[in-house]
C-alpha cells in the first residue's frame, strides 16, 4: 500500500518537480553568470571588501526560491486531493489516516530537501569559485534560514490546502507567513547562526500540526 | 490523539509567533521616538551640560547638571569645541579659556572621537575571518585595497583576490616575520580597521596562542613585525584600531575583565581610563578629546555615565543621570499588564539574532486575569465539559493573552457525541469505512 502512495505521489509531483529542478539549475546558473559578470567588471578586492567587510550577500538571489519551491511542491501535491473531494477517497484507503498525511508531507518534504541540498551544494561550489573557502561556508550558512523557509513555506501551504474551512485557511497562511517573517530578518551573513537551531526546532511542530486539517476535513466533509 | 498533538503544537506556534510579531505591531503603532542623552562636560562652567529628546516633535531641553536650562545657541556656546564651526559663524572665534586663545584649526588639531559599541565586539557579530593587510606606505595620497586577503590561522596566508588562490611566497614571508619576532602560531583574534578612507594605515594587531599581542604592518611589500609590551595581569580581549590625524593614540584596548586603555601610537604605552560601572557587553562608550579636557561618555538603554579628565587623564569631575528613555511609557505599561511575556528576536548590543524572552512581571497578572474568564466562556460555547478545559485553561493562565487569541485561532472541536469519539481514535480511515461500509 505505501509503494501505491509513494507511486501516486510521484505521479502527481514529478512535472513540479521537474520544472522546480529546472528553477533552481537556472538560478544557480544566472548566480554564477552574475558573480562572473561582477569579477570581469570590478576589481576583485573590491568585491571581496564588499562581501566580507560591508556584508553584502552576492548571492541574496537565491533568497525566495526554497519558499516558492515549498509552496509549489505543496500546491502541486494537494490542490489535486481537494479536487472533487479526492481527499476523502485517500482517507478510504486500508490505512491510518495520519499516517497516510505524513507519508504524503515526507515525500514533499524530501524532494524539497532535495532540491534544498542541491541549493547548497550548487551556492557553496558557486562561491568557491570567486572566494576563498571561508566566504563560501559563510554563504551557506547564511542561506540555512532560507533553505528552512523552503520547509515553513511547504508546511504552510500544506495545511491551507488540507484545511477544509475558507476562514481557518487564512489562519493557516498567516500562521506560514508569520513564520517566514522571522526567517528573513537578516542585515549581513550568518546572523542566524545562534538562533537557527531553536528556529528549525520550533518549524518541527508542523509535522504533528498538519494531522488537524486532515482529521477536521474527515470529519466535517 | 493524533488531532490534539497537531492542535497542540499549533497552539505552540502561533503562541510562540504572537509573542515575536504582537510586540513588533505594538512598537509599530506607538513609535519610540526618544534618543539618548547627549551629555558633555562645559569648558566654558565646567559642568555637565547635556541635550535630551522629552517627547513628541521637536521638545529638546538644553540644561545642566544642576538643573539649569538654556537656549539653544546658548548651550552650544558652553561646548565651542564641539560647535567650533558655529562659533566661526557667530564671531566667537577665536575664544578665550582658562587664560588660553583657541582659534579654528587650533581646535581642529585636538580634536579626537574614540568610540566602542558593543556591536563591534567579536563576539557580538558574525565576522569572515579575512582581512587586507593594507601597503602602509603607499606612495601616493590614498590608500587603497591590496589584490590579496590575509587569513589568520596556522599561519598567515595571502590569498590573492585575482585568482583566489593562495600566494605562496607571501605566506612564507609573513609567516617567518611573525614567528621570527616571537609570535606563537595559531593566530587566535586579528583587529584591525578595514577602510581606505582613514588618514593612515596602521596595519593589524594580532592575538598569539600566548595571549601575546602583536602589531604587523605591510610596508613597501614587506613584514614589519613589533612585540606590543602588555603588562603580565592584562589580557587583551578586543582591540580598536582607530587611526587619527592626531598621531597620540592608536585606539583602545579592552581586557577582559573589562578595563579599558587607550593604545599610545609611538611606544604602544597604554594609558588606563577610569570609568566606574562600564559594561563593554551593553554600553556604548565615547572618548571625546578637545584642547583642555578628555571627557568619557557611555551609556546602555537607561542610563548615562561620564568622566571629565584633564590631559593626562585624571578625572576632575563625574556624572550619571536617568535618561527620559529609561521612564516607562504608559503604552509599555499597559502591554505589560496585558500579555506576560514577549520574544525579542533582534539584539540591540549586536548582529546576531538571539530568541530573548522577556517577562512582564506580576503586572501581567490582569491581562491573564482578563484572559481566562473569556478563554472559559469560549470553550464553554464551542461545547467542552469543564475537566475537558483545564489544559486549555492552563495554557492561558501562562500565556495570557496569547493563549487566548491562539484558543479562539485553533479551538477544541465542538464537543458532540461522534466528535468525541472519534477525536478519541486515530485518524483511521480503514475503521470508518468498515463502519459506514464505504462511501
């Protein structure tokens, strides 16, 4: 039964997760283009004071994409389980219902980390290629909040979709929103650096929460 | 179960997030307009003098330490070193005090601002450990950056900015000067001041494993390397490198039980300041120099302190006050009394975001006693016995109104007889299939 979900997933997630792929190479490519047009028309050490002295990002172009992503995946994945109540069916299935929600959210949550690596793998090789190792382990882990934005992002819109009530959706966002707020609050690199574990702590609530939308629409549908 | 852990930790985060943005709107709408205190030591009566910010729009008061207010031009003529060019403009140059003439560019020559906030501490703000070691002597009217980056570590690497790959030859050269000169590898804090616009360059002070300080300097390419002579019970824990057209200090040393030393720029002798009850952790701090006084400035949130000193740095007068900005303003009062707490994410004495919870005290006590009578009434009406609301209850006698605002959010379903049974199980679709016979 599980392999059937995982395979239903992948059906439904795969031309998202194509074109998110495509994003996020795109991005990483119009990143490298845009730090090789910055080294061929300023002086180096120019770039590197600015960087690691006035702490601006370079790469601060990457900032939004791992929420979209989230948002997309999440879209992509329920907005057809809403459909014609579909939702409903799936509840039907021979298995726990909470745990058929949580196999749905791992599976979008692990292509999102996926591409979430991929983000830091690309950034960290990106900047290797223009600074020395330091700067390139700092933007990494100035781009951590946002990665975890990519998982606020996702769970966010995930329980506004599952949420069978119009005004306890907007809670929903607003509740995703207020916590991508925070995520964003950054004036240099690494501010996050002290707060990020209690941050990424705090966003694991989401995955006992998005259970709620699922038991409400089981019940009042 | 399952339900009540999801609107738990629901519960969790939206008390956790009203906590953060509540507070945030509430500093939005009721703007703090208060600046601190500008407090100065008066040549012309030797006394404190100071301007302070008492409300809305432009309520400057200009007084003095006995209480004394002033016009505004009058107050700027008691600190004509301050004012030096208003002075020029009114005709009061060139000045005499204390017996002495000081015309315009006598006063601009003993002019000096040491300043250390404690954002600037390493331990306040994120810092890639990298750094241009400037040419001191460039040969030319500006300094500008070099095409390499030092990296303190095991040695002291170059890398070159062009290729981003580390020059060897460069390397070597520093690392032998340094480990020549008694330097003992790895480096442990490099301070310096990176700008090109500064008179001069001094180059960087270097931490050793021994706690032993150093100052290195790029001169025509080349190391210069100087043991700096620390006395045997200090251990330097920040230094500020402030280079100044003046030529007598280089900046400040701060130790780390605290003390504070100002950095001789010919011979490194450093001269100790005495400034009673300063805290590098949360206090801004000013050294003001003009022709007859140094006067030390430095002040947290609430309160200013300040040394007047003769030249040799001997205190001749001292000076603490509340600011206007200490007081509490009846907007803060009456959010204290409404919610228990709040979490300030962002920190006024650095870069780092840090989660700091902030309790209001007993105060908070009325808005929680407001909040439970409507929090009871509340999951009465959505239909809950009374032992059913004590977790409810409880999670708003702790955090007040944020818990009742995050009840009304994410309510206990109504209670019903299918509801309750069915809340009671886990959320399985096999068993209600099986008991309804599909849909």
């Amino acid at each position: 039964m599980l392999r059937a979900i995982l395979l239903k997933e992948w059906l439904k997630l795969r031309w998202a997760l194509l074109g998110l792929a495509l994003l996020h190479v795109g991005m990483l490519a119009y990143l490298f283009l845009s730090l090789r047009h910055q080294f061929q028309v300023e002086h180096s050490e120019m770039i590197w004071y600015w960087a690691f002295e006035l702490r601006r990002l370079p790469y601060d172009q990457l900032m939004f994409l791992p929420a979209l992503t989230g948002a997309v995946i999440a879209v992509a994945q329920f907005t057809p389980e809403m459909i014609g109540g579909r939702f409903r069916l799936s509840l039907h299935l021979p298995v726990r219902g909470d745990v058929l929600v949580w196999t749905w959210v791992v599976f979008g949550a692990g292509l999102g980390l996926v591409l979430s690596v991929l983000d830091a793998a690309g950034l960290y090789g990106i900047m290797r290629l223009f600074f020395p190792r330091e700067a390139a382990v700092s933007a990494v882990l100035t781009a951590l909040p946002w990665l975890l934005g990519g998982w606020v992002a996702y769970f966010g819109t995930t329980l506004a979709l599952l949420e069978p009530a119009a005004p306890r959706r907007l809670v929903y966002l607003a509740l995703g929103l207020a916590f991508l707020g925070l995520l964003y609050l950054h004036r240099g690199y690494q501010e996050y650096d002290r707060i990020l574990p209690a941050l990424a702590a705090a966003s694991l609530l989401f995955i006992p929460a998005v259970i709620l939308p699922a038991h409400r629409y089981r019940h009042r549908s | 179960m399952t339900a009540t852990l999801a609107r738990w930790s629901l519960l969790a985060l939206a008390i956790a997030l009203l906590a953060v943005w509540l507070p945030l709107g509430k500093d939005l709408l009721f703007e703090y307009r208060y600046g601190k205190t500008n407090l100065f030591y008066s040549p012309v009566i030797e006394r404190f003098v100071y301007k302070e910010l008492l409300g809305d729009g432009h309520q400057f008061v200009y007084r003095d330490e006995t209480g004394t207010d002033y016009a505004r031009e009058a107050f700027e003529a008691l600190i004509p070193f301050i004012y030096y060019k208003n002075m020029e403009l009114w005709g009061k140059l060139p000045l005499t005090l204390q017996g002495r003439r000081f015309d315009k560019a006598g006063i601009q020559a003993a002019r000096q601002v040491l300043q250390l906030d404690p954002e600037e501490l390493p331990e306040h703000r994120p810092r890639i450990q990298l750094f241009p070691l400037l040419e001191s002597n460039p040969g030319r009217a500006r300094l500008r950056f070099p095409e390499d980056i030092m990296r303190p570590g095991q040695r002291l690497t170059f890398i070159n900015s062009d290729a981003n790959r580390i020059d060897p030859a460069l390397t070597r050269t520093f690392t032998e000067a340094l480990a020549d000169a008694g330097f003992a590898f790895p480096v442990a804090a490099s301070f310096g001041r990176v700008s090109i616009l500064k008179p001069f360059d001094a180059g960087f002070f270097l931490l050793d494993a021994r706690a032993e300080l150093f100052h290195l300097k790029r001169v025509d390419d080349a190391p210069v390397v100087a043991r700096v002579p620390l006395p045997p019970d200090l251990v330097v824990r920040h230094v500020k490198v402030a280079e100044n057209k003046r030529g007598e200090y280089l900046g400040l040393v701060l130790t780390e039980d605290h003390r504070l030393f100002l950095l001789g720029q010919q011979d490194y002798a450093l001269t100790p300041l005495p400034l009673p009850a300063y805290d590098p952790e949360r206090m801004a701090l000013k050294i003001l120099f003009n022709p007859l006084y140094r006067t030390a400035i430095y002040s947290d949130k609430t309160h200013v302190h300040a040394v007047a000193m003769d030249q040799d740095f001997r205190p001749i007068d001292r000076y603490s006050r509340e600011m206007v900005m200490a007081r509490t303003r009846p907007v803060d009062q009456v959010w204290s009394a409404l919610v228990p707490f709040s979490l300030a994410l962002e920190d006024p004495n650095g870069r780092y975001l840090r989660l700091q919870p902030r309790l209001h005290g007993q105060t908070a006590l009325i808005g929680i006693g407001l909040a439970l009578p409507l929090a009871y009434w509340w999951l009465r009406h959505r239909g809950l016995r009374r032992r059913d609301l004590l977790p409810s209850l409880l999670l708003v006698a702790v955090t007040g109104l944020y818990g009742l605002i995050a009840n009304l959010l994410f309510p206990p379903e109504r209670a019903s007889p299918r509801l309750s049974r069915e809340a009671a199980e886990p959320l399985t679709g096999a068993a209600e299939a099986a008991a309804a016979g599909g849909d």
